[in-house]
C-alpha cells in the first residue's frame, strides 16, 4: 500500500503498473486525487486549476476499472494500459454529464449534449475524468487570467501566473491535483503554461489528433494535446486521443509512429539537433538562456550533434498570428449569440430586436480580451482590408512553413527556449495585451506551420528559481521525434537534479477555503 | 403598400432592351445534409432533423457529403461546365437567426462548375443559349416563420419562430451570366430557363425539384437600357420567385415598372424586390449594394475538394439521357404529332403525361386528360397543372371507368371537380353524387345475401368494424354479376344490410 502522498507524485506510467499489478485500485487513486484537489485548490490562496470537479462519476468509472480487473479474464485482458488512471480535461472541450464553459460568462451553465472525439477515447480507455480545468475566456491569454471565473495560481509561486490559456491543466498537473490533463494549442496554450509550471505539454501535428469537440478560437491552428508530468506519460496519452476520425475533416488519415516506443528509445546518438537562431537571445531571460544552454550542453554529450538554422520569417510570425487567429476567431465565435444555448441577456430599453438582444448577450457575456480579438478579427476581413491583412498574414504563414522546411533539411529537431521569461505576477502584464502577447513569440510557428512542438521542464532561472521550459520542435508527423529526444534530455536533467524537476517546488499549504467549482455549483442538486 | 407606376410591355419594349440574370438555388434530395449525418428530410416536426452540427453547437465540425458533391458535379456536367479540379468551401458571415453559426457555409471564389451553357428551347422551336457563369454549392439556412404581424414578414411581427430541419441542407447556386438579346421574350425565356434547369436537376435525379416546396428557388434579375446602349442600367433582385408562371410574371413585371422608372427620369433602385402571386408585383426589399460586407474566407474546418479528372469521367459516364433527347424518345414513343407534343411541353405536362402512361393509361387517353381537361382547370385555378395535385392513378380510374361504362365521358369531368375539391377518390364521389348508372337493388341483394353466406368470416369482421373487409363481399358479388353490377352501390348495400356505416 503506497501512501497517498506518495500517490499522487507517482508518473501516470508507473500508476498504469502498479493499477495492473493490484498493488493499488483506480478508486484509492482517483480518491487520493480528488482529496488533493479538495486540500490544494480551493479558498483564497488556493491553485483553483478545476471549474468543476467531477467526483461521482470518477469515482463510478475508477470502480468500474477496479471491478473487472478483479474480476480477471478476457476483459481485464483487453483494459487499455492507461486503465483507471485520472485524468484532468480544459473546459475548452465538451462533455457529456460535466458543464463546459470555455471560461467564459456566455457559457456558463451550459452543458453538452455530445462529447469531444478526445473525451470519447478517454471513456474508451476507461480514465476516470477529475473534472474540468481552468482557461483564459475561450483560450484567449497567456496567463489564464482572462477566464471569466477568476485566475489560477502557479504552483511554483501562488502570486504567480500558471501561463495560458491551459494554466488550469498544467497547474493541476503541477500541484498534483492529476497525473494527466487534455490541453489545447493554437499559438502556445499548452507549451507556454507547461514551461512555467515545469510540467511537460504537448502541441500534436495538426490534424494528428481530432478537434471534434474542442471549443474552436482559430480552427487552422488549434490543436489538443496532452499535459503530464514526464514526457512517456505525455506519449502514452496522445497514443489515446490520437488517430483518424471522421467528423474533423482536417484530421489525418494515417496514424503517427508509435510514439510510445519513440520515447522508451533511450538515445539520441547521432540526431541532428537544430538551434533556432532567431529563437534565443535577446528578449529572452538570462536564466532562461542559461538552461536553455544547459540542455543544448547535455544533448551534445549524448552524442547528438547540435547545429544552428536561421529562420528568417518568424520575425513576422507573431504578426501574421494575430491577424490570422482573430480573423478565424470573429467567426468561430459568431455563434454565441443568446438564440440557441447558453447566456440570453435582454436589452434593459428601447426595442426588443433580434439584433439588439444579440448585441446585449455578446456584450455582457464577452470579456475584454475576448472582445478585442473579435473587432480585431472582424477589421481583418473586411472588404478593402482583406488582402493587407489577412492575405499577407497568409502569406508570412507560407514563409513560416518554408523556413521550417529549409530547416529541417539540416536538423531531425530544432530546440529552443519555451517562452521567452519564466512565469510574471498575476496582474503584471493584464492592461498590456502587447506584452502578453510576446509570451507567444517562441511557440507560434509551430501552429502556423502545423508542425509539433513538445516543451518540458529544463531548470529554474538562477534570477527567480522558477522553471524554465525547453521546447522541441520536429516536421509534421514526426512527433515521435520529439518524444525521443525530449525522454532522452529528461532522463539526462532528472540524474543531473537527483530527481523530478517538481519534486523542488515548494509544499502547498491547506487550501482555506472550500473548492469553488464555481460552474459545478450551479448543478448541484 | 403602394402600388408603383408601370409601362406597357408593349411600351417599354418600344423604348428599351430587357438584360436579365438568374440564381437558381436547387436543394439536393440527399440521404443527409451537406455537412452533417442529420436527416435530409421535408415536412418533418420543427427542429426533428437535427443534430449539433445543424444547431452550430460549441465544438462541432462540418464533413462535406460526398454524395452532394457528386450531385453537384453531374449538376454542372449537365449544364455543359468545366469542373474544378480543386475548390474550396468559405464563410459567408452575418448575423441571422436562420443561420445557426451566424455565417453561411458556401463556396465563393471557387465553385466546383464554371463556364458552362444551356440551350433553351423557346415556344416556336428556336434555340436561345444562356450562358451559365457558375454552379457553386453551399447549404440552406433554417426557416423563420414570423407570428403576429399582418403581412407575414419580420416587420410588424410579435416574435418569430425558427425551424433548423432546412438548415444544412445541400444547395447548388447556378448562377448565369447576363442574358442578353431576349428582347421581348425575355419573360418566356425567363419561365424556359427555370424550367429547364428544373427538368435537368429532376432528371438526373439529384433533387425532387418541386417548385411548391422551395426545392427549386428562383432569384430573378432585371435591368434595362436603351435599345442601342451597351452598358447595362441598374438591376433589381426578386427573390424567392417559386413557380415557373411567377417567374414570367415577375420578370415581364419587374420590365415594366424600370421602364417606367426610366421614363420619369428616375434611376432604378438597386435593391432586392418581394414577389407577390396575389397581386403578380413586386414590392421593395433590402437595399443590395455591391458593398455587402460577407467577410468572406476560406473554411479553414474543411479541406479542398478534390474532383480528380477520372472521378469526372465516371460521373460523366452516369448521366441519364439528356431532357432533349428524352422529348425525342418520348414523342416516338407516345405517338404525338409535333404540335401535339409541343403543346403538351408548353403546357408543362409532359412527365404528368409520362407519369401516367407509367400507371396505366393509353398515350391518347393521358394527352386527352391533361390536355383536354386539367390544363384548362390549372389555368383557372391560375397555378401550374402539376400543382393541382392530380394523381395519374385517379386519370387510369377515371379513364376505366369510362371505358367499362360505369360513368359516361361527361360524368367522368364532373368526377374530377369532386376529386380536385377533394371529395374522395373517383369511385367514392360516383358513389356519393350517384353518378352511376342505375341499377335494380333486387338481384343485387339475393347476390349480396349469397356472398355474406359464402363468406361468414368476413361479415363478421365488417360487423367488428373492419370496413375494408368489404371488398372481398363485393368481389364476390361483382364476380356473381358478371361485372355488371355498380360495384359502389354493392358497397353501400352491403353495410346497410350488415349495419355498419362506412
């Protein structure tokens, strides 16, 4: 019998082994965590990673797992190997029995009548869902304060931001509230709040893992990916969600290799590691250059061979990404309107017109950040203005792509810092949207590209002792690449540390308040 | 609502050149919608056929239907256009309630068929091409149905009711370009063309092209110049122009009223027009400017169709035979003389005529009922004889009624009123007017009595209510009589004696 605390700090690999070996159920697990969230989430001072806990039907399908491995025969046989383990979803994605807000007012108490394609094969797989995590309004940010439903906090620092717009996944992984959360990635999502939160995340190849399900912000760049403490456990989860389905027409027709042995391949003699050259340097922390080195130092040791490319275009990326993400978002969020499902709000005066009851719900319901992108958005595909912005935006994205083409030509996998600084102080960076957005500069090709990124832990920054992330990049479809290398350099930091990066981070006091399930409240019945 | 000046046609062709253009919005009878596994089905309960693609819920995802693009790539080889071997689907934004993401899914600047042409056949036999700029597909939106005003529309109404069924299915947008040189048969030009698109979209089977029901909608543009001028004036839109006689009326309306415009020194409105049957005018719509702002881009959640050249072919090689050769075959086949036929193609009734050849009537006997009679009742009635609802079965009934001598050919027209009143089925309204030839009750009952005792167990089930049992009595007594007997008033006397009333 494993004490809980140690528990919930193992991988999600070493659970699936021990779940298997009836050394310890699903329900002790599941329950371990769901008193973790209880204990670390809520009150004042708490993570507040989780908009909804979901802890009967968790619970329901922990036992379920529990009862047919002791049940034994052909059916425990045929448990997937993730079996039992929990796991923490964005409310970004829908579900079936759980609210899903995007953390947004216009869709609060709202809930689903389907279930995403990644939610579908987490019930395949039997996972038991520990609710929903917390995010910037509509993934919209990149420090999750932008969520209608108040911030979240940084494990490693609770007056610190978690990153965004998946701060809720990767603070919940961070603070050992789950051993596993589903992200989603248009410019950074889940790689810029796994470096700050020295977790692992990952940006799949688009198209490699189905957006059916996933709350749209810009359809061409958004990608769900998994969030975990180490990178097997990361590959474990995408070989879940991954593969072909039918109803997203962008999705893949072919499955990626397989990329759980990529990451038990354990070497990465001889691999072409590419620096970026435009990806580093100034504008980046000094701490953060430093680790950044410090990997780049260890790789060459195991026998890679480190080069430098230059990619002259991504200057321009950042740019491009923000005409191209609003313009798809002005539409994508079109839908909100008060007419159909969620949020209604009447005008208080004048006639009661369709279009003014529209304007009245998306004016109450939107938040700042949510608003900007949409005018934004709008402006860019405006007759007159359609070619200067979003047509060239298209065509930096072309240049994008090329420059990733070029230089993969020299390099199996480019390397770069995650995000320019470690994590800011909540507030530091919310009236300077110019700002935030620079968080972004290091991750946003890879979603104009479409191609794969993986971030995970590298450090703490000598300034500030807090994580820094290095971000792995490789060709689309080549995400077994990134597992390769990423669980060659873990290996090699974790001995270099004496133990996981997380193991560092500073005990989290008792939570004094209850958990505010904020959206879960409302359904209480 | 006030009624506008117009000119003469007579006048206003003196004076000016009719250009006209058409959108013909065809809606295909695929199993599912254009972009979700939801019914494609008419006339269902609101808000039935739908699924959370079709109600633009969070997180949803369009798949095209691959079946409405193989409709649209015959559509487009039908009307003689180049296929594009790739095309893209793009967003047409706005805010309406009928549209549940609040932008319409549509193809824009590459449709899947372009440059094409359609030879339409006039009246008199002569030939007019119209060239076919495109034939684009994107999917129908939901539809409002405005309560509690007086005129039906959105201005005045109390609240407005939204049914999502329509929404998402598959459309095909054929759009022409200018039509020039009609001169004064722009008006029959104008019913041909829909017709003809209309019989192509029905022949290929890719629609059930039923006017009535929206499944073919008609856009009709008009403007005018000077004759001698080559820049065309300002043209208006009337929308939703849904039967074929209404669109010859609107455009020979809509000519009318620019040329009287025009004459006042006043310049045409470029605006969308309303149609109304009622009092065949159009009134004014929406200001349309070229300047509508769609905020048009690409689909980024679909891919590029891809419509390879041996797909194509394929397609190609299914073709059923075209509408012209199949009036060629057709009139071999039925017999007709080149007026006759031409008359019943002009009248419209020609697969009414196929239709009920198919069910069993004679070519001569067919042409005889709906050229003889229904056309005219159609003409009365001011709609098109295919909406009259008259069923080729009731023409066979009426026609071997006839025939056996049941009712004479004048009985017979009057049977038809009852059945377009709807009074019942031929024989129900021969039996109810008395229309039948009188017979003696006397043999018919000793016939009766034998045929309930020749079958106990059928009387007792007419007895226990089950009505429909009785046409196994009267078989027996119409087979007793030799056929002679009036098989209604068998019926009849068969229920009284057995105490049921039908």
């Amino acid at each position: 019998m494993t004490d809980t605390k140690t528990l919930i700090r193992l991988s999600a690999a070493r659970l699936a082994e021990k779940l298997a070996a009836g050394e310890v159920t699903s329900v002790e697990v599941t329950q371990a965590y769901l008193d973790r969230i209880a204990e670390v989430d809520g009150g004042e001072r708490g993570v507040h990673a989780f908009l909804h806990v979901n802890a009967e039907e968790a619970l329901a399908v922990a036992a379920e797992v529990d009862a047919i491995r002791a049940a034994g025969g052909a059916e425990a046989e045929a448990l997937h190997v993730l079996a039992g383990v929990p796991i923490a979803v964005k409310d970004l994605i829908v579900t079936i029995g759980q609210p899903t807000t995007a953390g947004s007012k216009i869709l609060e108490g709202w809930h689903s009548p389907y279930d995403a394609t990644v939610v579908e094969r987490l019930r395949a797989a039997k996972m038991p869902i520990l609710g929903k995590t917390n995010l910037d309004e509509f993934a919209m940010g990149s420090s999750t304060e932008h969520s209608a439903f108040g911030p979240t906090r940084n494990p490693w620092d609770l007056d610190r931001i978690p990153g965004g717009s998946g701060g809720g996944s990767a603070a919940a992984v961070a603070a050992f509230e789950a051993p596993l959360a589903l992200g989603t990635d248009t410019g950074g999502s889940i790689r810029q709040p796994g470096a700050v939160t020295g977790t692992v995340g990952v940006k799949p190849t688009y198209g490699s893992v189905s957006r059916y399900g996933a709350i749209a912000m810009a359809s061409s760049l958004d990608q769900i990916g998994p969030v975990s403490r180490t990178v097997l456990d990361s590959a474990l989860l995408h070989h879940v969600i991954g593969g072909h389905d039918s109803r997203d027409s962008t999705s893949l027709p072919d499955p990626l290799a397989d990329l759980v042995a990529a990451a038990k391949t354990g070497n990465v003699e001889g691999m072409r590691i590419g620096i970026i050259k435009e990806l580093h340097g100034e504008g980046y922390q000094a701490g953060v250059e430093n680790r950044f080195n410090d990997s780049l130092e260890i790789l060459k040791e195991a026998g890679a061979e480190i080069v430098e490319v230059s990619c002259p275009n991504f200057q321009y990326a950042l740019g491009a990404y923000y005409l191209i993400m609003p313009s798809e978002a002005s539409s994508n969020l079109a839908k909100f309107d008060g007419v159909r499902y969620g949020l209604r709000v009447l005008p208080e005066d004048g006639p009661m017109t369709i279009e003014r009851v529209m304007g009245a719900t998306r004016a109450a319901g939107f938040g700042d950040e949510v608003k900007r992108r949409i005018i934004l958005g709008t402006y860019a595909l405006s007759a007159g203005y359609y070619d200067a912005y979003y047509g060239s935006a298209q065509k930096v994205r072309t240049l994008v792509q090329r420059d990733f083409d070029a230089a993969f030509t020299v390099a199996d996998v480019l390397i770069s810092p995650t995000a320019p600084t470690t994590a800011f102080r909540l507030g530091e960076k919310l009236d300077d949207p110019l700002a935030m957005y620079l968080n972004d500069v290091a991750t946003i090709p890879a979603n104009l590209a479409g191609v794969p990124g993986l971030s995970l832990p590298g450090g703490l920054a000598d300034e500030d002792g807090l994580p820094v992330g290095i971000q792995l990049l490789a060709p689309a479809r080549e995400d077994a690449r990134l597992y390769r290398v990423g669980a060659v350099l873990e290996s090699l930091l974790e001995a270099k540390w004496g133990g996981p990066l997380l193991a560092q981070a500073p005990e989290l006091a008792a939570a004094a308040g209850p958990v505010e399930t904020l959206v879960g409240s409302q359904e209480a019945k | 609502m006030d009624t506008e000046a117009i000119l003469s046609f007579e006048e206003a062709m003196e004076k000016y050149d009719p250009v006209l253009g058409f959108e013909v919005h065809v809606e295909l009878n695929t199993k599912t919608k254009m972009f979700s596994s939801a019914p494609n089905v008419f006339g269902d309960e609101p808000n039935t056929n739908v699924n959370e693609v079709d109600l633009g819920m969070p997180g949803v995802l369009p798949v095209v239907n691959k079946t409405a693009v193989e409709s649209s790539i015959k559509i487009g080889l039908a009307l003689n256009c180049k296929i594009a071997e790739s095309c893209r689907f793009a967003r047409k934004n706005y805010f309406y309630p009928d549209t549940p993401k609040n932008f319409q899914t549509s193809q824009y600047d590459e449709p899947i068929a372009y440059d094409g042409y359609l030879d339409i056949e006039l009246s008199d036999g002569t030939v007019f091409r119209v060239e076919i700029e495109r034939a684009h597909m994107e999917e129908d939106a939901g539809k409002l149905t405005h309560m509690g005003g007086a005129t039906g529309r959105i201005h005045g109404a109390d609240f407005s009711l939204v049914d999502y069924n329509r929404a998402g299915v598959p459309l095909v947008e054929i759009v022409t370009k200018p039509i020039e040189g009609a001169g004064s048969r722009a008006p029959e030009l104008a019913k041909a063309y829909v017709a003809a698109v209309r019989e192509i979209v029905k022949n290929l089977g890719v629609s059930d092209a039923r006017m009535e029901r929206g499944n073919v909608r008609c856009d009709a543009n008009v403007s005018l110049r000077p004759h001698g001028r080559e820049r065309f004036g300002i043209r208006s839109e009337t929308k939703n122009v849904n039967s074929l006689r209404a669109v010859e009326h609107a455009v020979r309306y809509e000519i009318q009223r620019h040329a009287a415009v025009l004459d006042a020194g006043n310049p045409v409105v470029q605006e969308t027009r309303h149609w109304h049957e009622d009092t065949r005018t159009t009134t004014s719509g929406r200001p349309k400017s070229d300047a509508d702002d769609y905020r048009y881009f690409p689909e980024p959640d679909l891919v590029p169709v891809v419509a390879s050249r041996e797909w194509v072919e394929e397609l190609r090689a299914t073709l059923p035979e075209p509408p012209a050769a199949r009036r060629k075959r057709l009139q071999a086949d039925w017999g007709y003389s080149d007026l006759e036929f031409r008359d019943v193609v002009n009248a419209g009734v020609m697969d009414e005529i196929e239709e009920t050849i198919a069910a069993g009537a004679s070519a001569s006997v067919a042409r005889k009922w709906w050229m003889g009679e229904i056309v005219g009742r159609a003409k009365n009635a001011d709609v098109d004889p295919g909406q009259l609802g008259v069923q080729p079965a009731t023409i066979v009934e009426l026609a071997r009624m006839v025939e056996d001598g049941k009712i004479n050919n004048k009985m017979a027209t009057e049977v038809l009123d009852g059945v377009l009143a709807g009074e019942g089925t031929p024989a129900d309204i021969v039996e109810k007017r008395g229309l039948a030839v009188v017979s003696d009750d006397g043999p018919l009952l000793e016939a009766i009595d034998a045929a309930l005792a020749a079958q106990p167990g059928v009387a007792d089930k007419i007895r226990g209510g089950k009505v429909q049992a009785v046409g196994a009595i009267v078989g027996g007594v119409m087979k007793a009589t030799r056929g002679q007997a009036d098989a209604a008033r068998v019926r009849e006397l068969i229920l009284e004696k057995l105490g049921v009333t039908a």
